[in-house]
C-alpha cells in the first residue's frame, strides 16, 4: 500500500502525581488548526482546563501527525533493522552527531570494510538531507544542542539492537 | 517556543517484522502538514533508496516538557474520572482525567463514585469545544457531559 496521512493530531498531555506515578489524557484535533495558535492554547487554555479538576501535575505534552500504511508490502528477504547504516555529522560548532539507518542496502557498503559508500548516488541524496536543506525550505536538521548539521563526515555499518532504533 | 522540541521519525520494518527508525531534529518549528509532506516526498523516498527495509509510519512530532512543582500529597493518578459527552450527533465521546482533585465536592454520600456535579467539567467542556477537539477514538467532543464516574 502506502503511507497515507493521518486527518488528525493527537495531542497527549503527560501528567504525574505526588509519587511520581504517570498518566495521560489523549485527544485528536483537526490538523487544519492554526500550529502557532494551537501550541499556544495548549499550555495556556488546555493545561489551564486540566488543572482545574485534576490535582496532578502536567510536566509535558506531545504533539503527533502521522502518516500510516496500513497494509505495507513484504520486505525483502535480506532486510534486517539491526544492520544499521550509522552517519556521522558535525555541527558548526564541532560536535558530533549520529543517525541511524535501519537495514542499509549491503550494496552501499564498500566491499572488505564496513565504510558505508559516500560518493554513491543514492547515499549522496541522503546525507544531503543532513547536512543540507533539502528536506525542507526554512527548517534543517540540527543536533540535541540546536546546533545546525553542516557535514557529513562518515558513514559505516553496525551491528545494533533494533529496540535502540 | 524554543522550548518545543521538533523531531520528525521514519519508522522502518524487516522481513521479521521487527522496527527500527530514523530520528531527525529540526531547527524550528514549521506547519506540520508542509513537514510531513516534505518528509513523505523528499526523505521516505532517499531513505528507500539506502535500505532494504519499509517503510510504515511518518510521524511530526512537537513536544515539551514543563517545569513543575510537586503535587500536593493527595494527588493520585489512578483516582481518575471517565466522563462522557453526548455530542451534536448523538455519539458519546470519553476522556479519561488522571487525578481527580479531591479538593471537589463533586459525588454525594453514597454515591458509588457516581459524579452528580458535572458542572466542574464546564470549562474543560468550552475549551475542548472551542479547538474543535475529539476524544482519542475520533468522536468529536462538541456537546454536554451527560455521564461522569470515579474510578480507580
């Protein structure tokens, strides 16, 4: 089949009590609502509602569009999530940063290493991605720093737990 | 807003079924439908072409973690109440809502946590109606609490 986009944003609101014991509240909302308008109604006008009846506290809320394929074809035989394809950034201020790519195509490997290929094609439309601006106009990827990614300096191919991701 | 954290993730799977993904950060934030398109025709496409596994699942995600104070020591998440609103259509929608405060006087004696005050949930009711909320299975929430109940 194929990915098809979810109508609606799930909002989950993460609360905890004085022992620290977790729950939440769950709603879907329209996706065609106002981003900036939303994320500012959430803390002020939604948390706000909460906490009028919940003695709880809200410590986080996460905001999700999804786009789901229902039915997804059979993957190949020779797919395996734990062969990851591990590209190595750096920042503009030098710090490393890594993102994992399940299953990378044994072909993208250099023969006799475990270096992942740079300069083949479809690995370049990749890791431009990263360290470009190619995913989106304004938006680019930067690390858990907010540190902008500027180049991609290795890729190489581990062996890691899928539940790492 | 720099708080808001921005990741957008590409879930993958294998022949045997077992998951893995892709997480990128984003530098800020930007309208969810125009990042999950970008994501869906720029970067599902150029992940494709590097693996061998599928793809099942986009997801925007925006998130933030408040700074809080502990709660006082009769708050307890599983003291929750499930109310119910009959909606314009005639479908009931249900929340769950951790904590209770017991601060209410919102059940009279011998009740059975049967919640006989459903005016507490009146702010909450116009809020939810004003962003065009639905409860997690879909059904819109833009009528009256006819139902609310203790449980734990």
């Amino acid at each position: 089949m194929a990915l098809v986009e979810r109508s609606y944003q799930l909002l989950t609101i993460q609360m905890r009590d004085r022992d620290l014991n977790k729950s939440s509240v769950e709603m879907r909302f329209s996706a065609l609502l106002d981003l900036t308008d939303f994320l500012a109604a959430i803390p002020t006008v939604v948390v706000a509602a909460l906490a009028g009846i919940s003695d709880a506290v809200v410590v986080g809320w996460t905001l999700t569009r999804q786009a789901v394929d229902s039915a997804p074809a059979l993957p190949g035989e020779a797919s395996d999530v734990e062969r990851k394809g591990v590209f190595s950034a750096l920042t503009d201020n030098g710090h490393t940063v890594t993102v994992s790519v399940p299953s990378i195509l044994n072909t993208k490997v250099i023969d006799r290493t475990n270096q992942i290929n740079l300069a083949d094609a479809a690995v370049i439309t990749f890791t431009n991605i990263l360290d470009g601006t190619t995913l989106l106009d304004t938006a680019f990827m930067v690390s858990n720093r907010d540190e902008p990614v500027v180049e991609v300096i290795k890729g190489e191919k581990h062996h890691r737990a899928s539940s790492k991701g | 807003m720099a708080a808001i954290d921005r990741l957008v993730r590409v879930h993958l799977s294998d022949r045997d079924d077992r998951q893995g993904y892709i997480t990128l950060r984003l530098s800020l934030l930007t309208s969810m439908a125009d990042t999950i398109d970008s994501v869906l025709t720029v970067l599902v496409p150029a992940t494709l072409a590097i693996t061998d596994a599928i793809a099942t699942k986009v997801s925007v995600i925006y998130k933030e973690n408040l700074e809080y104070t502990l709660p006082g020591s009769g708050s307890l998440v599983s003291h929750a109440a499930l109310v119910f609103w009959r909606n314009t259509d005639d479908d009931i929608a249900a929340l769950i809502i951790p904590a209770l405060a017991d601060t209410i006087a919102y059940t009279d004696d011998e009740s059975y946590g049967v919640i006989t005050d459903l005016s507490i949930f009146d702010e909450l009711t116009s809020v939810l109606i004003d962003l065009e909320a639905m409860d997690a299975q879909g059904i819109p929430i833009n009528g009256t609490v006819i139902a609310a109940s203790l449980f734990v």
